[in-house]
C-alpha cells in the first residue's frame, strides 16, 4: 500500500461508515474564461506558483493594470505590474523632404539618361583606356 499523507490509519468504531476524516483541501483555483482576476498586487502576490514558474497574467478588478507572477528556483516571488492603455491609430505622415514626386524622378531619369548619351557619344560606349592593354602588349 501506498504512502497517503493526512490519512488515518485507523478506524473510529464509533463512526458511521464512510465517515473518516476529512482532509480540507484548497479548492483548485480555475480562472474562468482564461481570467484571472485579483484584488491589488497584495492578492496577485499571494497566487500560487511552485518553483521556477510564471503565472497567467493576473488581472486587477480594481484598476487598469495587470500583473505577472514568476518564481525562481528557492520560490521566491517577483511581481511585475503592467498598465493597460487603449490603443490609438495614429495617421502615418509623410515627410515632404524624403520623398520625391513621379515628375521629379522622371525629371532625374532624364537628365541621367540624357549625361550617359553625353558620354557615349557618336562613337559608340565610352571605355576606359585603363582597361585596355596598350597596343596588344602585355
């Protein structure tokens, strides 16, 4: 048989039966619809962590903020707090000086294509004479 702590290992002759003792055991806290809610950061210190553990976020019923549990290896506690701020869409600005319009850049398109003809000119592509051996020699 089993070790079973908390269990009597004997039989009161005089109790109906069926009738032992009871061991009060914590009710096994569920959140409810994923919620955990608590009553201040007093109370979400005093949720139940084993060692090297973080909770689910706790919510606050009291005010708009949340709390995370964690323990580490000995079970010492660290609760952090986080605020909770409705989110806002703020509208994307464009600044005027980083962009350039289709005609600017079909103005810019122009006058690179129009330096490259310059370049090139009658005779075909420029070459660079460095590129070339001189004469053939080598």
């Amino acid at each position: 048989m089993a070790y079973q702590p908390y269990q009597p290992t004997w039989v009161n002759p005089y109790m109906p039966a069926g009738q032992g003792w009871q061991v009060n055991q914590l009710p096994n806290v569920q959140p409810v619809n994923g919620i955990v809610k608590v009553n201040g950061r007093d109370s979400a210190s005093q949720y139940q962590l084993p060692p090297n553990s973080m909770s689910p976020a706790l919510f606050d019923k009291n005010g708009r903020v949340f709390y995370v549990v964690s323990t580490d290896g000995t079970g010492a506690k660290t609760v952090e707090t986080f605020d909770f701020s409705p989110h806002v869409d703020e509208p994307v600005t464009v600044d005027g000086a980083q962009f350039v319009s289709r005609r600017e850049f079909d103005e810019f398109t122009a006058k690179v294509q129009a330096a490259i003809g310059a370049l090139n000119g009658t005779n075909g592509p420029v070459q660079d004479a460095a590129a070339e051996p001189a004469g053939g020699q080598g």
